[in-house]
C-alpha cells in the first residue's frame, strides 16, 4: 500500500460520519480518482484546515493536476472541488469562478455542503473531462 493510500485510510478511519454524508462523498471521490489508468492521486493533510487529494497524470515535463478534492474542516466537514477554468466546461453553471483559486491560477469549484446523488454525478462528469484534458496535454 502506497503512503498516501495509508494517510487517507487513517483519515477515514477517524471521520466521523454526519447526516450530510460528506465522508461517502469524499470516498466516491477518491474511488474515481484511483480508478484512472494513467493517473495518480496524492494526499495533502492539513489537520485543522483541509485534507486535499489530488488527481494527476504524468506529464511530458511535470505532473499535470486536474482536480482538487479538498475536506473543508468545519462543523460539519464539507467537500470543495476544484479545477482549472480552462480544463472544463459548466454546462449547467454550477460551480464558482475563483480567480486565483488553484494554486494561483482562475479556478472553478463545486462547494458540496451534503451528499446529493445529482451533484455528485455532475461534479464525476467534470473529473472526467478534466481527466481527459489533462491526458491530452
């Protein structure tokens, strides 16, 4: 088992579950992105602020992120999950615009408070297509 696949099961391990069901969220999530044959996910624990995984794929110079998937710590826990403008599309103009909201680049995020089956479903299709664009590059 990886190092980060060893923090994140502790981290859950230790996440008490709410009737948000934010942790099932965050689980769904993180299945998705290991799950991508030419991906990779890395863990960013930050007790007290957020706990961030990572998607990404190798790339011709360096690692290309393409999803953020941070736990917000707050009562309840919630889920932020960010990409690059560039790399998606909105169809249904869900997300945010965060100048600077990604590592210091324009951003779109998706603020999920609880577990919603059609947001979920929306939020897997922009990992998808971000997935596919960072493949691409």
């Amino acid at each position: 088992m990886q190092q980060y696949q060893q923090e994140v099961a502790a981290f859950l391990q230790d996440w008490v579950e709410t009737k948000e069901n934010n942790k099932q969220g965050f689980e769904r999530f993180y299945k998705q992105l290991q799950d991508k044959e030419k991906g990779s996910v890395e863990f960013h624990p930050r007790p007290g602020v957020t706990y961030s995984l990572r998607g990404m794929t190798a790339g011709k110079e360096a690692p290309v992120l393409y999803v953020m998937v941070d736990v917000i710590e707050d009562e309840p826990r919630w889920l932020s999950v960010c990409f690059y403008g560039a790399m998606i599309t909105d169809p249904e103009e869900k997300g945010a615009f965060v100048p600077g909201g990604l590592l210091g680049e324009d951003a779109i995020c998706f603020d999920l408070e609880e577990y919603n089956q059609l947001e979920y479903a929306y939020v897997e299709a922009r990992i998808e297509e971000a997935y596919a664009s960072a493949v691409n590059q």
